[in-house]
C-alpha cells in the first residue's frame, strides 16, 4: 500500500501541489507554526469522528480505514449510516464545495463500494451551521473523471513550474512558511 494516494490529499493536490509537499516537512512539528485557525476548528470538530466516539449507534460507523485497489486509493471515511445507505463527509465550515473535495467524498463512496458496502447516498454535513448537503452518487462520467484525475497526480512532475494564484495561496495555511510567494496569510 505504500504507492496508494491518501484520500485527503486530493483536495490538497487542486488547492495547490506544493502544499502536499509543505505538510510533509512539517508533519509531526508543532502545528501551532502554521496551521490557522479555520483549521485548528476543524481539527478540534472532527475528534469525536477520530477518537470514535461520535455515536454508539449500530448503524453508525466511524472513522473507518478504506481502500481501493482498483483506484489505489486509502483514507478514513467520517460517518456511515447503514440504515440509510448514506455516506457523510463532516466540514466544520463549508461555504463552498469545491471539486477537490467532492473527489474526496467520491474516492470514499468507491472504496465503500469496493469493500462490499452499499452506498446510495452522498452528503457534506457542515457541522457550524448543522446543514446537510446531499452529493449525487458519482456516474460513470464522475468515474472516469476521478480516474483521470488520480492519474494526473501520480504523473504529476514537481519540477514542473507552480502555478502561484495569489488568492489561494493567501489562504493556504503553510503561506508564511513557502518560499514560493511573498504575502502573509489572511488568518495573521
């Protein structure tokens, strides 16, 4: 399993490449260097999913390590509510869904699927505003898409020039930390 994709860093692959690389070099430093505050949040909403204590409920499964061979994909699924064949993804905030994170929920439902569960439905549960936000289940298309996505990250070549967008980068939580651009991150 050492050449699977974790499911997290899809999202992070689009918001920007480099950024993977970031969270590798500080991976296991004190997070209080770079992470901000939207993250510390989330962090903080998404223990109970962690420590598994989010319900004792039977037909509530939490936390869940998942794979797919077929995608060589691995990660943790947040919450699944057998009952209602629905896979949920939780966000502390979400004003937007962004594709990347629609990735995310899609490479979870396929490694449910693959692992023998039944999934028909998709949703994002914003914890901060206790809304839920159905997803439609991936088509055939929505496949083929991720698949080609999945594979534009393995051949993804970090040589290649990074692509600055001063919008996204002042939101990145590793901004005071890159050598790439020269700004403040708008959480300081």
């Amino acid at each position: 399993m050492d050449d699977y994709i974790l499911i997290s860093t899809l999202n992070d692959f689009i918001f920007c490449p480099y950024s993977i690389y970031l969270h590798n070099v500080y991976a296991g430093g004190d997070e209080g260097l770079y992470q901000a505050t939207p993250q510390a949040k989330g962090k903080a909403a998404h223990k109970p999913i962690d420590e598994k204590n989010y319900s004792s409920r039977k037909d509530e499964i939490t936390g869940l390590p998942v794979f797919s061979d077929e995608f060589g994909l691995s990660g943790k699924i947040d919450l699944y509510k057998s009952n209602e064949k629905l896979l949920i993804e939780r966000k502390y905030k979400l004003d937007t869904i962004y594709r990347g994170q629609i990735y995310q929920l899609w490479a979870q439902y396929f490694c449910m699927i693959e692992m023998g569960y039944a999934v028909d439905k998709l949703a994002f549960y914003v914890i901060s505003t206790n809304t839920m936000h159905p997803i439609e289940v991936p088509s055939e298309n929505d496949k083929k898409e991720l698949l080609q996505f999945i594979n534009d990250f393995r051949n993804y070549n970090p040589e290649n020039e990074i692509h600055i967008n001063p919008n996204k980068c002042t939101h990145c939580i590793y901004c005071n930390l890159c050598d790439k651009i020269n700004t403040e991150n708008v959480y300081t």
